[in-house]
C-alpha cells in the first residue's frame, strides 16, 4: 500500500477546498515544486496531484507544472482534474504521469470510457476517480451531483484493465474528521479493482485503521500540510502494513 501526499493546484498555488468547495480555499505554498521536493525528501514514492482548475473549467491548465514536479523529483505522480478528452490523457502521460485520474468524463459518458480503458496505450495507467456526497457521486469539480453510487460504477467495471480507483469522500475532504472507513471498506471489499482512499485523514491512528482494509494506496493532504500527521510516520505504518 502506498501513501500518496496530495498536491491540489490551483492558480499556480498549492491549495486545499474544504469539501470541495471553491469558496473554501486554504492557501498553503506558492511553489508547489518546493512542496513535491519535501514529500520526496520524507520518503514519498507517489504524489497525488490535482489540477483545481481544470477540474472546474473542464481544460487541465497545469501541465507543466506537472511536467516540472515529475522532471525535478522523480516521483510517481497520479494526475488528475479536467482529464475529459484523449488528447489530454497522452498530454498528461507524455509530461510523465504514471496514471491519470478521469472522473466526469467516465460517469457523463461510459461507452467513451470503455473504450479509453480498452486502448492499449493507455492500458493500466487510467485510474476511475469516483467521488462521493452521501453517498451518491459527483462530477464536475463536485459541482454536481448524480445519482449512481461507487459500488455500483466499480461493479460495473469490475474487468476492466484499470490501474485504480481512486474514491473521495467529499464530506470528509479537508475537514480533518477521520475517513468514512465504512464506506471505504464496502467499497474495497467489492471491488476487484485496487482503490486508493482520499478524503478526512486526520492521524496516524486513521492510517493504520485504513491499512487494515486491503487499500492500494491513501491520499493525505491537510493533515500532512497542518501538522497533525507527520508522512514519515504515514510511510512507515504503510510499509509495516505490506
């Protein structure tokens, strides 16, 4: 299991939303380089890097910041946040993603979504982002609700050659409330596809919780930037856990 430091990029800034809202931005670091290097320096092999803007514009807008992490760290990054085309899923693995995040696109248009699963380029390096209010998933930046669950979109996919699933829970995004481990754990233990948990980590004792449900990989972020969770710490009770 992995422990995946989040990078959310907002108007060449590194940011938090709290719930995923655009009106509740916490500014943390101008460069968001300088944050990857840290990440990398505390031990972190992946970085879960999110283009806020493109995600509400619907046009990733921060590529070659992406290019510039990937080129200055080495890191293996997940890249995510306006992916809705082909064309900016070769842009985002040419600039070096090791996967890329499609959430909107996939559930507005499944057909579509197969058959971008099923290209042999991209074979393996798609992650299905899945992201869930009450239980219910969102598209477009959160924006807007739907009326499909995370269990029934995975069941669906279940064969797919998939790299992940990477599951949100909104109402816990950013808060530092502790992941909805319920959700989660439903979520895990019906997919056949492996899913990394975003959303509400708070401590350590949330990692180690979140080790114990057979998880690909979770995403830190406020706790990280806050200092409630130290990632050193995070990377070695994921490692323990393996």
């Amino acid at each position: 299991m992995e422990i995946l430091p989040a990078i959310d990029l907002l108007e060449g800034k590194c940011v938090r939303l709290v719930q995923g809202r655009y009106d509740r931005v916490i500014e943390y670091e101008s460069d968001p380089l300088a944050i990857a290097g840290r990440f990398r320096e505390a031990g972190a092999a992946w970085l879960h890097v999110i283009d806020l803007d493109g995600a509400r514009s619907g046009h990733v807008a921060n590529l070659d910041t992406l290019r510039r992490i990937i080129l200055e760290t080495g890191a293996r990054v997940e890249f995510g946040g306006g992916v809705r085309d082909e064309a900016t899923i070769r842009a985002a693995l040419q600039a070096g993603a090791a996967r890329v995040i499609i959430g909107t696109r996939a559930l507005e248009d499944w057909e579509w979504f197969r058959t971008i699963v099923h290209t042999p380029e991209f074979s393996g390096r798609i992650a299905l982002g899945l992201d869930a209010r009450l239980g219910k998933l969102a598209v477009r930046g959160w924006t807007r609700d739907t009326a499909r669950t995370a269990i029934e979109v995975a069941r669906q996919a279940a064969d797919w050659p998939l790299a992940t699933i990477v599951y949100t829970d909104i109402g816990r995004d950013g808060l530092l409330l502790g992941p909805n481990l319920e959700a989660i754990r439903l979520l895990a233990a019906e997919s056949r596809i492996p899913v990394v948990a975003s959303g509400g980590v708070t401590d350590l004792d949330d990692v180690r919780r979140l080790t114990a449900l057979n998880l690909a990989g979770i995403v830190i972020g406020r706790a990280i930037y806050e200092q409630t969770l130290d990632l050193q710490e995070a990377l070695q009770a994921a490692a323990a856990a393996n």
